[in-house]
C-alpha cells in the first residue's frame, strides 16, 4: 500500500482531525462513566492553540457534563472571545458568555467580557453597568473594567469620573499606556496644556523604551501639535529621525485614540486555563507531545493519526447502539441546552438592566456618602486638632511648671546645703571650745587641789597656832588668878 506523503492540504486537515478523533475518545469515555479520562482528553483539546470556537464550545458542554465547571466556563469564555474579536459574531459570543457565567457566577472575567459584548454592540450604559458590577465585586481592583468604565465616562463627557478611573488603573500599572494617553487627552479637553503634556511626555518616553517607535513618533507629534517649541518631543523626534532605520522593520502600530478599548485592553485579566489560548492573550505553550511531533509535520504523524483513527473507529463500532441513543439524548439535551441559553441569555439582559439601575442609584448613594463620610472626617480631623493644640498647651504650662519647680527644689538644696555646712562649722567650733574647756577644766582642778593643799597646810599651821595660843592663854588665865588669889590674899 503506498504511503500518504504529508502536503500542505494535508497539514491543514490533520489538527480537525486529530480534534474530531480526540472528541469521539471524550465522548467514548464520559458515556462509559470515566469522567477522568475524558477531563484530560478534553484539557488537551482546549489547550491547542489553533482549536476553533465551535470545537471550544462542545469541549465545553463535555466538561460541564463532566462536572468540571471551572475548566467548562473558562472553555466557554476562550470560544466567546474568538467569536466576538475573531468572527465578530456578537450574538453567539453572547450565549458563550452566558453559559459561562452559568457555570461560575463568581468568574469577573466573564461578567466583563459580557459588558464589552455590549459596548461593541453599541449598548454602552449596559456595558458601564456591567464594568461597574465587576468593580464593585472587585473592590476597585479589576483593571481592564477600570480601563472600559475610563473610556465610557470620557465618551460620555463625564471627565472628572474618566480622570479618577484612570488614576486607579495607574495606580495599579503605572505602565498603562493607553490610560495615560487618556490622561492626556482629557487634561487637553479641559484645557490643562501643561498638564496634558505631561502624560503625553510620560507615554513617550515608556514607549519609546519599550523599542514601540512608531507610537512614540505620534505620541511626540501630538505633543508639538500642542506646543510647537517643547524641546524634550524636539529632542526625541530628532533621535527618532536620525535612527530611522531602526523604525523601517517595526509593525505599524495604531496611535492611542479616546474610544471604547479595543478587545486587546482585556489581555490582562483573561487567564487561559492550562494553555488555552485566548484572542486577547499571548499565545501559550504548546503540548509536550504537540512540541515533540508537530501534527502532519511527517509521515510518522500521519500514521500516528491514522492508528488513532482506527482504534477510535473500532471502539465506536462496539458501541455504535450505545453512541446512536446518546446521539439523541444530546441532540434533545442539545436543543434544551439552546432553549435554556436564549432564556439564560433574556434573563442576563434583564438582570443587566436592573443592575445598571442599581448601578447607577448606588453610584449617586456612594458619592453622597463619599461626600458626607468626607465632611464628618473633616470635622472630626479638626476636632482632634484642636483638642491636640490644647493638650500641647497644657503640655507647655505642666513644662513650665516642671521647671520652676526643678529650679525651686535647686535653691532649697542649695540652701540646705549652706545651712548644713554652717551647722557642721559650728559644730566643729563647738567640738573645739569642748576640747579647750576640757583642757581648762583640768588645769583649774590640779590648781584647785593645790591650794586646797596648801589651805589645808595652812589650816593646820593656824590650828597649831590657835592651840598653841590657847595653851598660852589659859596659861596666862591660870597666872591671872594666881596673881589674883594672891592679891586677895595679900
């Protein structure tokens, strides 16, 4: 049998299929209840980057009926983006969306996706109301709704609503090139030149180091529209004329503009599950078994192929009986499944009405809250000011107090201490007159016990004295009468 040689047409029909063998083993193996096979079966598919949208939204359906409703709303939001930027097939991206969101109310992504659906059909409010929804779940966080409610509010001509929103989406990537431009153009509008320069500049200045020549050229040109003699957009456009060469192999590259954002300004949010790719993101990596043996890149590929297919082709036969009924039961599932998304899809466009309404009465109620919260803070920031001038007054006199008393407790030491250094002088006076009277104490008894001495001497001399003249006395007495005796006698 001769062999296949791989061609270009043959290149181009192997990836269907391949995908269409793929599909029949996943069908295969969720009829036989071996939901885990089936799940991987199903990853690889919605991970190839050439799938189509209407491969994307069966793998989604098989997923769902898998139970894998994470994986099954990503898949419906990666078909949904293709057809609305890829095949701008609004209403059918519409059911994608919808059914995603079916899946995974909680999915941000897909609330937004379903605003820009709106936008791109003309229903801006609907959109707005949408963006606003997700940044309220968000809390202000959601950079690309930022970036679409800026865009509205500046359509709009509700500037100061379109500054703060892209101050926010600058406060979350500083980077933000159309955001900034969008700060430039809506400080123009309200005449801020200078100010409008500015972010022109900013935006010049970011491009041109990111090698985006061709936008820098036109951010500087607008730039000298404004202000003919500004030196620094001079100054670049001369570097960028002189290295023109450099700009004659860069992409052509559309200058910023003041519009709704184009599906580009959602690549950061949309999140491709395990290598799926996404029109808005960077094209993920391949398979491994894709990177290994590229589909119809050879022969070996085609007979890969082939071996799938006839392995898949006798499985069906086994349960072909099998295959025909869950044919019905899809088909009817199917067309149920149809039934449900139109309503689902009514319904979500009921809802996003009422939500816009709420919107928009919790936006008033919000700023009037802002406004008040504003005021009452103002006031109690000016009540805790002045209580804290007075405690800072109170704080000075209690200082000031403080230090009269320091200095009154100073002078009573001081004071102290010169009285107990004139008490210690006195006391060392008074320890010297003690010693001095003691010593004149001692020297008056020895002189005292001398004269007692002597007075004694002398009281025994004069006792002597007195007995001695008493002898006499009574000497002369007894003399006297004899005298006498002898005189009567006679």
């Amino acid at each position: 049998m001769a062999t296949a040689q791989p061609n270009s047409e043959g290149k181009r029909e192997s990836a269907p299929v391949k995908v269409s063998a793929a599909l029949a083993q996943a069908r295969q193996h969720l009829i036989r209840n071996n939901a885990a096979a089936a799940l991987t079966v199903l990853k690889e598919i919605a991970a190839l980057p050439d799938c189509s949208a209407d491969v994307r939204i069966e793998a989604a359906k098989m997923l769902a009926n898998a139970g894998a409703n994470a994986e099954a709303a990503q898949c419906y939001l990666n078909a949904g983006l293709a057809l609305l930027y890829d095949q701008g097939d609004v209403a059918r991206a519409r059911q994608a969306f919808a059914s995603a969101h079916n899946l995974d109310p909680q999915n941000l992504d897909v609330i937004f996706h379903l605003g820009q659906a709106d936008v791109v059909e003309g229903r801006t409010q609907d959109g707005l109301a949408k963006f606003i929804d997700v940044l309220r779940k968000s809390n202000l966080k959601h950079t690309p709704a930022l970036f679409e409610a800026g865009c509205i509010y500046q359509a709009n001509g509700q500037y100061d609503q379109a500054i703060l929103a892209f101050k926010k989406v600058l406060d979350r990537e500083k980077d933000h090139i159309q955001a900034i431009v969008h700060m430039g153009q809506l400080h123009q509008i309200k005449g801020m030149i200078p100010e409008a320069i500015g972010y022109y500049m900013q935006a010049a200045q970011i491009t041109r180091e990111a090698q985006q020549l061709g936008t820098t050229r036109q951010i500087v040109n607008m730039v000298l529209s404004l202000d003919a003699n500004n030196s620094r957009a001079r100054s670049i456009l001369a570097d960028l004329d002189e290295n023109h060469e450099g700009e004659e192999g860069e992409q052509h590259e559309e200058a910023p503009q003041a519009t709704a954002a184009k599906p580009q300004e959602a690549e950061p949010q949309v999140a491709p599950l395990k290598g799926a790719a996404s029109p808005a993101a960077p094209a993920p990596a391949k398979p491994a078994a894709v990177e290994r043996a590229p589909v119809a890149a050879d022969d070996t590929a085609l007979q890969y192929l082939r071996r799938q297919q006839d392995t898949a082709l006798a499985e069906l036969r086994d349960v072909q009986e099998q295959l025909d009924g869950a044919r019905k039961e899809l088909a009817t599932a199917g067309a149920q499944a149809s039934q449900l998304e139109r309503q689902e899809a009514s319904q979500l466009e009921a809802e996003a009405r009422r939500k816009r309404e709420e919107a928009e009465r919790e936006v008033a109620e919000l700023r009037a809250q802002l406004e008040a919260d504003a005021q009452a803070k103002r006031e109690a920031l000016e009540a805790e000011l002045d209580e804290l001038r007075a405690h800072i007054e109170q704080a000075r006199a209690q200082q000031a107090e403080e230090a009269a008393a320091r200095d009154a407790i100073a002078a009573a030491n001081a004071e102290l201490d010169a009285k107990l250094q004139a008490a210690q002088n006195e006391l060392s006076a008074a320890e010297a007159q003690r010693a001095q009277t003691a010593a004149a104490a001692a020297s008056s008894s020895q002189q005292f016990e001398q004269k007692a001495r002597e007075t004694k001497a002398l009281v025994a001399r004069e006792e002597a004295r007195l007995k001695e003249l008493q002898g006499q006395a009574a000497q002369a007495q007894a003399n006297l009468n004899k005298a006498s005796t002898a005189h009567e006698a006679a």
